[in-house]
C-alpha cells in the first residue's frame, strides 16, 4: 500500500524520508496477537506519544540534554515497534544529536530536529488512527 498513511503527503519517497508507517510491521503485531495485541499497542502508542513529545519540547527549553536524549531513544523505540519509521527515525537523529551536545557538540541542530519529531508525531499519530481503527473499551 502506498496511500498517504504509508508514505506521507507533501514527503516524496525520492527524498529519502522514511515512509511514515511500515503495514509489514502493523501485520506481525496482529499476527503475534490479533487484532487485540496491534490496537492495544497502537492505543498506549497513542496514549503516551504527546507526553513524550512534549518532554522533548521541555527538555530542550530547559537545557536537560540528559532528559532529551532519553525522551528521544524511548520514543525511537516505541515507534519501531509499531512501525512509526519516519518518527523512529527523527527520534534517532535527535537522540544521536542530543548526545554529541552533551559532548559539546552542535547544540544548535536540537531545535530543528525537535521541531522535525513533533512534526513527524503528528504525520504518525494520524496515519495510525486512519490504519488502526480504535479498539472498544472491553477488548
């Protein structure tokens, strides 16, 4: 499938971003545990996400490059699983990023890639509620 949900609109692929949301990814979720494992998975991804990205934006404000780096790799993270890409990988460039300025390295960049993760956040966030229909309180 390569609708907006899966390749982003305005993002050509030719520019080398990631595709928003890898279907390969959604389907082992359902498949390791069906219907209920992915929309469970998807909804704490949901649930929890704008709190994570919100961090970012007050861990940069604050100038906790610890907090950023952490934020951004468990952010990472979480979007692997549920096959977030362009958000795993905007979240890896700022966790890399966040590293090095603790080491004193290009501080500047951080506001940008934080801009760039919200950004993707809010590209993933509705891919997903379009590709993953919620699931009802009792499942």
């Amino acid at each position: 499938m390569t609708d907006s949900s899966t390749r982003g609109a305005g993002d050509p692929q030719s520019q080398g971003a990631p595709v928003i949301l890898d279907p390969a990814a959604l389907d082992r979720l359902r498949e390791w545990g069906g219907d209920a494992l992915l929309g469970r998975m998807v909804s704490l991804f949901l649930e929890l996400g704008p709190e994570r990205v919100g961090s970012l934006s007050g861990a940069l404000s604050d100038g906790d490059l610890e907090l950023l780096e952490r934020t951004a790799h468990s952010l990472k993270s979480s979007s692997g699983n549920v096959g977030a890409l362009r958000l795993s990988a905007a979240a890896a460039e700022l966790e890399s990023a966040a590293r090095g300025a603790r080491a004193g390295e290009g501080q500047e960049t951080l506001t940008e890639l934080v801009e760039a993760v919200c950004r993707s956040w809010e590209q993933t966030s509705q891919a997903l509620e379009r590709a993953v229909p919620a699931q009802g309180e009792s499942e």
